[in-house]
C-alpha cells in the first residue's frame, strides 16, 4: 500500500504501519538492537578497554591500601584515647612485649594492599579469577587474625580485640575491590567485550 503524505510532504506514521497510541498520535518506532551480555550486570557488553591490566590491579591494591591506612590510623587513635596499650609480644623469638609503633600501623595496611594486588595480577585472564583471590586474602587475613587473637596471657584482650578489628577491615577494604577488579579480567566475561569503532575525525577539526 502506497504510503500517504503527511501535510509536509513526508510520510505519515499510520502509513508507515506505526501503530496509533490510544491517546492519540503513535508509537515510538522500536530502539535499534544492541549486543547484550548475558555474563555482565549491565545490559549491553563493556568495551575492550575495560578488560583490565596488570597496572589497573596494582593501582586497586594502592587506593584500597592507602584507605585501610587511613582507617587502622584512625583505630589506633581512638584506641590511644582510650588509654589501650598496643603491646604484643615480639614477631621474631622471645622477650618482652613491645609497643606497636604508629609507622607500623601505617605500613602494614598499605604493604597489604599491594601484596593482595600483586598476587592478584597472577590470576588476571584465569577462570574464576575472583573466586580464587577472594578464597586465598580470606584466608590469609584469618591467619592474622589468628595471630592476634593468639597473644600470650600477658597480652590484654582489649589490645587483641583492635588488633584483630584492624584486621578484619584491611580485609573489608582490599580483599573484595581487588577481586571484583581481576573478575572483570574473567575470560567467560571477556569473550562477550565489544571493540567501539574509532571515532571519526572530521579535517579541518
């Protein structure tokens, strides 16, 4: 059937086979297809250039360490105003208990942070990449909460209480933001990535 012009000489939607809205004028023609990904929370496929790299998971490892720092200087703070004595028993041999000074409490955070990622980067393009770093920082971190918790008698249980608190939320903070990144890495994820097309540049832009 021939299609009739509208008032400007353009084709109108009814004749086009745009069905009419029972309010009156017509329904939006359908959106164009996109590709979807079923692997992917998002509906359509991520591009290439978030499949990521070794640098993208060392740079997860240094902002998440730089915060679980930040964080573990702020309970040992509120533990000093609280008047609780960091004192543990020495990491190497025996002798008596030594107070965890403040530039520890900076390093350790921020050293681990960079060891999750760096251990991290091994399983970039591995199969359940994230399952397997979540399962090896989980229970790396338990073992040092083990060793905080597992303090000689001498060693108050206030102070393995916050040490063990500092622990837990390193872990909160590192451990699940560098798997979530190496996951994005996943080749099941991967497969489905799209190239955008290059933009065009226009001469004389």
């Amino acid at each position: 059937m021939p299609s009739s012009p509208g008032p400007l000489g353009v084709p109108s939607p009814t004749s086009r086979g745009v069905p009419p809205r029972s309010g009156g004028g017509t329904a939006p023609e359908p959106a164009e297809e996109t590709a979807s990904n079923l692997n992917s929370v998002t509906p359509v496929s991520p591009p290439m250039f978030s499949i990521p790299t070794t640098r993208t998971v060392l740079k997860a490892g240094w902002v998440t360490g730089v915060t679980s720092t930040i964080v573990c200087l702020c309970i040992r703070a509120l533990a000093w105003i609280f008047r609780v004595p960091f004192e543990v028993k020495p990491l190497v041999g025996s002798g008596p208990l030594q107070s965890v000074p403040w530039l520890l409490v900076f390093a350790v955070p921020l050293a681990a942070g960079m060891i999750v990622s760096l251990v991290a980067a091994i399983f970039l393009g591995v199969r359940r990449a994230a399952g397997w770093v979540t399962t090896l920082g989980t229970l790396a971190f338990l073992g040092l909460v083990y060793l905080a918790l597992s303090q000689p008698p001498a060693v108050l249980w206030s102070t393995r209480i916050w040490l063990a608190v500092m622990i837990v939320l390193t872990w909160l903070i590192v451990v699940p933001q560098v798997a979530r990144v190496v996951g994005d890495g996943d080749p099941k994820l991967a497969a489905a990535y799209r190239t955008l097309p290059s933009p065009e540049v226009t001469p004389g832009a």
